[in-house]
DNA sequence: GCCTCCATGTAATTGGTTACATGATTCT
DNA sequence: AGAATCATGTAACCAATTACATGGAGGC
C-alpha cells in the first residue's frame, strides 16, 4: 500500500518513468521504505488502471513516462490525512531483533556480529550524508528539499542504530566477567552529535 | 521470517504461550516489530511441525506451553550468525514516507497532520519509557535486560522521530511566507537528549 | 564484439493483515 | 448473570520478495 502510495507522490511531484521511480528509491526513499523494481512497476500498473497516474511519453529504449492525474492527485491527499491513525503506521527494524538473541551466542561470536552491523550502520549513515551533499542546490518544485529531509531522518535514525549497537557491544563487554551486570544498558551512552 | 526467529528466540530463552508470547509482542518486542496474534499461532504450527519447537504442557484453558527444541535452537544460532548481510536487514519507517508529500496540503492541513503525528510518537516513546521501568530487578534468565535493550532503541528511535517530526514542522512555518528555502532543515535542529 | 547501463516486465512463493469465529475462567 | 480477560484458531486477501526473462543504446 505505502509504496503504492510512494509513487503517486513522486509523480505528483514530476513526470517520471519506472527506471527514474527506482533510482529514487535506490538512492533516498529506499532509506526508509525500501521497494524493488519488479513491485514499482507492478504498482505502476495498478495506478494506471485505476485511472490515478497516466502514461504522457513513450520515448527511446521503451521508456514509459508517466504523471498523477488529477483524481490521483486528490486520492493521495486523501490518503495523507484520512488514512489510519498514526498508532497504525507500518514500522519495522530489524537489527535490534536480531540482537535481542545474541545471549545465544560465545561472547567473540556475539562481539564480532555487533561490531560488523554497526560498521554496516554507520556506513550507511556516512552515505547517506553524503548523497546529502551531492544533491543540487538549485530546486524549483521542492522535490530536492524533500530529499534533503529524507536523508536527515535517515542519517538520525541510522546514527542511533549504530550508537545503540555500540552501547549494546561495550554492555556485553563489561558484563564479562561477572554474571549480572542487569540495568547498566538501559540507555544509549554514547548519543551521536546531530551534526551542527 | 523474522516473526518466526523471534518467536524461537523467545521460546529458547523460556517456555511460553502463544498467548505470552502476544503479549510480549504488545509489549516491548512489538516496538520495533510487531507481530499479531493470529500471525504468532500460525508461526508456532510451522515451527512445531519443523521440530524447532515442542509442545511441554496443555494447561487449563486450551493452554498450550511451547519450548525451543535443541534443533531450534541450533537453527536460531544459524540464523543469527549466517543469514543475510546487515545490508540486507529489513526496515521500514512511514511517518517519512507520509510527510515526504506533504507539500501537496494547505499550510494549516499539512501543520495539523505534522502535530499529531509528533504527539503520537512523542507519547510512544514516553510508554516506553514507562514500561522499561515497571520491568522487574530480578533477572534470573537475562530476558529482562533484553527487554529494556529493546525499550532502550524504542527510545531513541521513537524520539529521533518525534523531534524529526518538529523540525519538519518548525521548517514549514518559517517557509510560509517565502516561496524558496532549500536547506534550511537539513538536520535535526533539536535532538532529544537521550535520558542521563 | 562485448560490456555496461537503460528499461521493462512475468510467475511463483512467502510474509503479513483483516475479518471471522469460539470457548474457558475469573471477577464483580 | 454479565463483563473482562485468558486462550486459540481458520480463511481470504493483500503486500513484498525471489527468481526468471528480455531487449535497446552507447561506449570501448
């Protein structure tokens, strides 16, 4: 439903073909809703047969350009602010599941897991921050600001992913030696600097 | 899949119900994924039958006691270490996802749509932070520490959120009167402080 | 001629949600 | 006696992933 959703907005936005609509996602959206190309384009169908988007170009190499019409214009405002309560919005993370098992493991087992999803994470974050940057300056219809703001939430959560793995790295490192150490991780204590 | 992990941790770290295992779902785990009820039965029925788990005891009311097998908990070690890439690892987030198009509303529509979404997950977090401390002292099993981990990461992320959601908020009125402002909410202008 | 990127799709399967359905026990 | 909570499930549907598949255009 989201990406459904997605889409309309970015062609709302501007006239797009499938191929545009998955490098957006590939390099700002897919940060916090990740979509493939085979979906994009099953859901471009959908769109179009229910008369929201329309096809305005064909062009070179099959390219298929298309743009919200005006009752998709209007059935996505509908959707923003009518659609499910903010209790009901779809939210997964799966890093932290996946940690919440390690006691399962050898201490080096459980370190060396930590140590490569925060690596991956924080990477991640640097990314981001970088796509940040290369982003043009010039934005007539709003649309790069709407990245920017993307990636700033981007870089804030997946900051706090990695300093949340590092928090948990150190709390199982101290715990070592003796067998409780309960209470000590109950927080992040190493809060990552939103930059200035 | 990862609701099928997480039961099979869950149930390696103590025998419990589908019913116990909704709860904690409601409570702590459901933050970062949830998982209802049905979805939860219907996992316990493949894992049995996968003999990753056993059926212990058939209590009063049709309770059915479920424990990992040593099979499932070697299948959960598995998982752990060798499925999938961090890169690979699912997440999801709306709240963006929706406000990325909210230029499309009225000035007034798109503030009221930003302040309730900023109070839900405000008062999300503020749960959290609750139920972390009606936690028991007592940890015996170590399954205690792993909930307030999880309502350590709830915490952030659902704050990092909250305060991502002002921003965006603080940004649109500061731009009502002018038509460009590009950049000027980049970055989260006012983190929460993780609690001390 | 070969590689890379552009560009679009289908089919099968799994994961997850919504709606429907029911019975036992405890509390007031 | 009635309500709340405990407790478990099925069926239908929708969303998303994985695997499979193809062709055009431009650069080297």
């Amino acid at each position: 439903m989201s990406v459904r959703y997605a889409l309309l907005g970015l062609l709302a936005e501007a006239p797009m073909s499938g191929y545009d609509l998955t490098k957006r996602f590939e390099h700002s959206l897919g940060a916090i809703w990740p979509a493939r190309h085979n979906q994009i384009y099953m859901e471009l169908k959908k769109l179009l047969e229910a008369g929201l988007i329309a096809q305005i170009e064909y062009g070179a190499r099959n390219r298929k350009l298309y743009a919200a019409t005006g009752t998709g214009t209007a059935e996505l405002k509908r959707w923003l602010m009518a659609e499910l309560e903010p209790a009901d919005r779809a939210l997964r993370f799966e890093p932290p599941l996946r940690a919440n098992f390690l006691w399962l493991l050898e201490a080096d087992e459980a370190d060396a897991f930590l140590a490569r999803e925060e690596a991956f994470f924080r990477a991640r974050r640097d990314w981001l921050a970088e796509q940040a940057q290369t982003l043009p300056t010039e934005d007539a219809d709003g649309s790069v600001e709407a990245r920017r703001r993307i990636a700033a939430v981007g870089l804030s959560l997946f900051g706090d992913l990695a300093d949340w793995l590092t928090a948990y790295r150190r709390a199982l490192r101290d715990e070592g030696g003796n067998g409780d150490s309960a209470a000590s991780v109950a927080t992040n204590s190493t809060p990552h600097q939103p930059d200035a």
